[in-house]
C-alpha cells in the first residue's frame, strides 16, 4: 500500500510538471502577442513536443494504476480525475499553440489598434488556470467554484473584442485578415478558459463527491 | 461476472443511443443552414439538455463499473475508452448547438451567396463522424484508421472556405457578420471532426492496445 501513495504522489508530480509547462506555454503564448515577439513564439512551439509526450506518459501511468491497484473511493476519483485533467492540459497546450500560429501571422502584418479589452482576457484566463491547478494542489473547493464563477466575465470580454474588431473590419477592409487573426486568438483564450473550468468542476468532484457538470446549481 | 458482461452490454448500449442523438443533432443543424429552416435548429436546441444527462448518467455508470468490477486488460480498456468516447460525443453536442445558433444568425440576415465547399465540408465531417461510431461497434481498426486519413482533406476543405469567405468580405463589408457566422460554421464542423478522429484512436486503442495519438504513425 505504501507503493501505492508513492505511485500517486508520483503521479500528481508528474501533472503538475505538465501544468508548468502549459502555463509558461499560455503565458508566453500571450506575451508574443502584445510584443510582436518571434522568440517567444518559437518557444512554445519547440516546447509542444515534450507537452504531448508528457500528456501520454501520465495517461498510461494513471490508467495501469487504475488496473494494477483497483483503488476504490477517494483514489479512484484522484485517478479519473487526473485521467481528465491530463487532457484538459494538452488541449490548453494545443490552443497556445493555436495563438502562436495567429501571434505570428500578425507579426507579418502591420500593427493594427491596440485593444484595451485583449490584454485584460489573457489576464483574467491565465488567473483562472492558475487558480483551477491551485485548487487542485490544495484541494480547495472555494477556489474551484471562484473559477466557475468567472465564465460570464470571460463571455464579456470576448464579446467586447469582437465588435471592436467588426467595427474595424467594416470601417477598413484592409485590416480584416489581422482582425481575423485577433478573434482568433480571444476564442482560443476563452477555449483555454473552458478548460480551467473543467479543471475546476473535476477538483470538486474530487474533494466533495460531487457533479456540479452542465451548471447543476454551484453555491 | 456474467452480470459484469451484462453491464458492459448495457453501458456499450447508452452511449450507442448517445451517440445516435449526437449524429442526429449534427445533422439537423447542417440542414437548418443548408434550408435556412428555424424548426430544424429548434429542434438541436431542445435535445440539448438530453444529451448533457445522458453524458453524466454514462460517465458515473462506466465509473461505477471500475470500482465496482476492478476489470483488467481488454475490459479495462474498454470502460477508459467508453468515459473518453462519452465526453467527445457531449462536446459534439454542444459544437452542433454551436452551429444552430449560428444558422439562426444567418437566418435574420440576408441570403449569402452559396458556398461550393460547405455542404461538401459537412458531408465528409458527418460520414467521418458516422465511420468513427460504427469502427466502435464492429471493433474494426481497418475504419478507425479510414477517419484519421480524412483528417487533411478536413483541413483544406475549411481552408478553402474561409478564402472564400474572406474575399466577399473585402470585396463588400456589409458581408462580414454574415461571412463570420459562417466562418464559425466551419470551424465548428472541423471541431467535430477532430472528435471524431478522437474516437477512431480510442478504437484503435481499445481493439490493438496501440496508442496512435499524436500521429505516432499510422498504418
């Protein structure tokens, strides 16, 4: 038994080394943007690789432990969860990935107006990753549910930026590919953000037992 | 451990009429653009909510199954990938809800003219979704592998609608809201497509033990 909570506070290790490396790679993701800088880019595509390697590596250590231990409960429910948010993970790696493709496809361009409402989304979707981890590291469902609750400001912001960018768009022509180039990036944050949410909803499940999927009341 | 068959019968049933509402979904909601048609896509809205129960009512069942039966090798591999497919298939609901409110959009504004590649786009993405299902059912990796295949013809095929998309835009602005409306239709088909070939590698997964995610070869 004792191999047992060896092996999963490996396990947990392992995931939030995996969480590191998506944060750094969202941050610098984002960081890329507002600089107009190339060797930020670069290296969240050249750190993509170990993300994805990571991500199976976790998967198969969470699943043999599913099968060789056949934990029951509390274990049971660390083990799914860490199945799920594994994924969750890899998926915020690959949208980084997604706003520095559009990051560098803006640098080509001439900059356009900047956007008062950008930066404060990336700082409010990077808060709520950090936040979805630090909930799980602390099992503390009151920073769980914070995250939840900030979906709606999330759906704001996006909002706002897209029309400004229309309003761009329609008012010159000429700036519809970096606009497009902009929505882009703000879906790809709020994407991330739908992520930390899950993150969010499975720490709770993890430390109350519960399902609070799909908007079942969350107090 | 007959009632443990029985129980991996029942739950491999669910998530077929699961997936049966799913494809159903997709499909109304690529007909409500196609015959700008509000019924239909009312009609995606209201299943929605059914949906959303069956996914968590499945995920607790196949939980359930773990704990309860402590199951090894292929049945093991079995109820991981029944709690994957499941979250796929839910998140293909909601990208078909994605599309129906989008084709209520289009439905207020003006006519656009047609799209050559867009009823070909959701054809391949439908018939991908439809193979990746039926590759779970007959357990055959020979189709599973057929779905990843499609994966770049997907990508040119949105492609070539957003440069057309984004010609009309330049050419006459008062097209860009439509124009977007019908970018995120793309963008949405290309998303259910990239669940689909999450499913065929779950297939593949669980019929030869093989992980081919992120393209560790295919062949």
């Amino acid at each position: 038994m004792r191999q047992f909570v060896e092996a999963l506070e490996e396990l947990q290790g392992r995931l939030l080394e995996m969480a590191g490396l998506v944060e750094s790679a969202i941050h610098l993701s984002v960081r890329s943007v507002a600089e107009r800088d190339e060797a930020l880019a670069r290296e969240v595509l050249k750190n993509e690789a170990r993300v994805n390697h990571m991500e199976i590596e976790i998967d198969d250590c969470a699943v043999r432990l599913l099968a060789l231990y056949q934990p029951m409960a509390r274990d049971l429910r660390f083990l799914t969860a860490a199945i799920k948010i594994n994924s969750d993970l890899e998926r915020m790696g690959d949208l980084a990935v997604n706003i520095v493709e559009r990051s560098l496809s803006l640098m080509r361009q001439p900059a356009i107006n900047p956007l008062i409402d950008m930066p404060q989304l990336a700082r409010l979707v990077e808060s709520m990753v950090h936040r979805s981890l630090d909930s799980f590291v602390k099992r503390d469902a009151g920073l769980a549910r914070e995250v939840l609750l900030s979906d709606d400001a999330v759906d704001d912001l996006r909002d706002a930026i897209f029309q400004e960018l229309i309003s761009f768009m329609q008012a010159d022509p000429s700036t519809i590919t970096r606009a497009l180039d902009l929505m882009s990036i703000a879906r790809n944050l709020e994407r991330i953000a739908d992520h930390a949410t899950n993150i969010a909803e499975d720490v709770l499940f993890l430390v109350q037992g519960v399902d609070v999927r799909h908007h079942a009341e969350i107090q």
